[in-house]
C-alpha cells in the first residue's frame, strides 16, 4: 500500500514537474483560461491550440507550436495573428463551448468572432503557417460594409485596381496584364513596386491593360481563374484566360513578356479554335451552394481539397485530365470543391472531410464511396469505370 502511494506521488510529481517544464520553455505562446477566453480572444486573431499535458499527440505537437508561436508573436503588437493555447484539463468549460471533442484541436478564430475555424491538416510548421496565412487572407476589413462602387475604375498611373463588380465588365474586351495578389504575401510586396511602375510606362499604350486584383476582397474573381497561388499574373483576351506568366518578375522581363504577347494576338487573330480548345472546362468548381444541384445526376468523384496541400498540389495535374477523358460523357462529373473557401466550410464538415484531399464518390447525390487507392490516372479512371458499369446494371 505504501509502496503503492509513493508511485502515485512520484508520478504526480513528475507530471507537474513536465506540464511546467513545458509552460516556462514556451515563452511566446500565451495561455488563455476560463476567466481569459472571451474576453481576450475576440480582440485579435487568434490561432489556438485546445490540449491536455497526457496527449501524446500534444506533447509532439509542442515544438512545432512553440516556433509557430515565436514567429507571429514575437512582435506581437504588429503581428496579424496570435498563437495561444488553453489547457482543457484546467479550463474545461471554455473547450466544451468551443466542441472540443479529442486533442490536440486546433482553432482559428477571426477577430470579432466568437466561433473557431478548425484546422484539419497536417500538423507541420509549413501546413500551420499557409493555414494561417490562407484565414488572414479571407479576414473581414473595416470597408467590407462600405457601398460599392460598381463603375470600371480609372486607371492611376496606368494600373487599374479592379474588383468583384467591375472586373467582368473591365476584361470583357481587349488585351490585359492582370496580377492577382494577397497583401499579406512577402513575393506580392516585392512585386507592388516593380507592377506600378509597368503599369506607369504602359499609361500611354491603349493596346494594353495593366490591372491588380486583390483576392483577400474579391474572392470570386480569383475562384473563377482558380488563383492557386500568390502573386499569379495572367494573360486575359476578351474575357478568356490565354496564358499564365512564369518568368522572372523584373520590369524589362515583364515588358518582353506584353510585347510576345501582343505580337503573337495579331499574328493569331483568326485562330479562335486554339484558344476555345485550352479554355474547356474539364472539372467542374462547385461551392457549398451549388454541390447538391451540382451531383444529383449521374456519378461525381469529388475532390475536397486545399491549396496549401501539397498532396493536394500534386495530383492537381491528374484531376485535370481525369476530367479530359469524361468530358464527353454526360454521365460522369469530375469536381473539386476548396474546403478552405467560407462558402465551402459547412460543406465539407457535413461530408466528413477529415483531411486532404479527399475523393469521394456519389451517385445521384448519394455518397456511397470514399476513394483510398493509388492516385495515378488510369487507378483514378478504372474507379470510375468500375462504378459506371455497375451503375448501368442497376
């Protein structure tokens, strides 16, 4: 019995010796409580680990939780976002209010907002941070309530800023040189004053538009040209996407670049067709608004997916000629649907998207397949295959 008490002691101990070991090694990451929780949170951004000291898969995540929280709140008075944590076997009333249900749970929670968004990624320092910067990048502003000025914009110094209502009517007709861009993205700023300055010495070449788009406040316009990345610059002609700049982002590499593509829309003006067959849309976009509509008929394989993942990433490729080989086909649907996108969230939480990507089949708008094998094309396409043929039997 004695023997018994001494263990019971000297592993209390030792737990309370590693919890405060931990808590003093953590200098950057605050610790939020019952009494703290609402009242500091819904200040600021926060980015908020829901944990318990035993949790094996905690205490694996604390270094990486320790260096996210060094980079954004080391210089936390001018940082977009805080890291924080709350310990749920101390403070549980504050982890029942925010449903959680197993550790760790990480939470993004907007400032103002008292519901978190759940990360459901990989638990790496390079996931954490596009997560964060992905939530920052969606943040509501101050004018996001302002009226809307739905008039094209004129163009300051040559570079028109344009947004979710004059964008459409901007690019309809004509050339254009747009830059779709996040503020908050280090290569966007390096950009800003070499993409004014072009737009500067192009003020006086009416063959030409030079634009910006800001996709943290016109999220449509950049889900329609699946921005993936930051900054991207495209290519427009009336209206239709021609091709996406890869090249060194300098202003004379840049003006080579307008040039190239201002010779070859002359030389090609009457070769539509070309043009036609690189804009089909071989794997449909739907949103938590249209999914239901969108695979009622026939079988859709769906990829819930996130630009940050590099798995995601990799098989992009693939899903766009998967989609080639059934576009023909009235029958089979290839989507994908951005889990990170507001309008998509609840959707992927009602399909149990627990990571990414993450394929499922469905048939007339029932899922009745979840897709685990190899994901190469011809696996993908024989899944597919295999369903129809017993789709057709049924």
């Amino acid at each position: 019995m004695m023997l018994r008490m001494i263990l019971f002691i000297s592993t209390a101990l030792l737990l309370k010796f590693v919890v405060a070991d931990t808590d003093e090694n953590d200098a950057h990451t605050i610790q939020y409580t019952d009494s703290t929780f609402s009242t500091e949170v819904p200040k600021k951004n926060h980015f908020i680990m829901f944990f318990a000291p035993w949790c094996g898969h905690c205490r694996r995540l604390e270094p990486t939780w320790k260096n996210l929280a060094e980079k954004f709140n080391e210089n936390n008075d001018n940082s977009q976002v805080t890291i924080g944590k709350v310990d749920c076997t101390t403070d549980s009333s504050v982890c029942s209010q925010n449903d959680v249900t197993g550790y760790p749970t990480l939470k993004f929670f907007k400032e103002g907002e008292s519901t978190g968004i759940k990360f459901r990624g990989t638990r790496d320092l390079q996931s954490l941070t596009s997560f964060i910067n992905e939530q920052l990048g969606s943040a509501k502003t101050p004018n996001d309530d302002n009226e809307i000025n739905t008039s094209v914009p004129e163009p300051i110094n040559g570079l028109v800023e344009l947004t979710e209502d004059t964008f459409d009517d901007h690019v309809s007709s004509g050339l254009h040189f747009v830059k779709f861009y996040a503020p908050w993205c280090g290569h966007c700023q390096r950009l800003a004053p070499t993409w004014d300055e072009l737009g500067k010495s192009n003020s006086h070449d009416k063959l030409v538009n030079i634009a910006k788009v800001d996709c943290t406040q016109h999220q449509s316009v950049c889900e329609k040209f699946d921005i993936k990345g930051y900054p991207t610059l495209l290519w427009i002609e009336n209206g239709k996407k021609i091709d996406k700049y890869t090249g060194q982002r300098g202003t004379i590499e840049l003006k080579e670049y307008i040039n190239k593509m201002l010779k070859k829309s002359t030389e090609n003006i009457d070769d539509n067709s070309v043009i036609d067959d690189d804009s089909v849309q071989s794997v449909l976009t739907l949103t938590g608004e249209s999914f239901e509509h969108g695979i009622i008929k026939g079988i859709t394989l769906v990829k819930f997916f996130a630009p940050w993942c590099g798995h995601c990433k990799r098989l992009a490729s693939t899903w766009e000629e998967l989609g080639k080989k059934f576009i023909t086909n009235d029958n089979v649907h290839i989507v994908k649907i951005d889990c990170t996108l507001q309008v998509n969230k609840q959707l992927c939480d009602e399909q149990e998207v627990e990571g990414f990507p993450t394929l499922f089949l469905y048939k007339n708008g029932k899922k009745i397949s979840e897709y685990n094998g190899s994901r190469t094309l011809d696996d993908l396409y024989e899944f597919i295959i295999k369903h129809q043929q017993d789709h057709d039997e049924l």
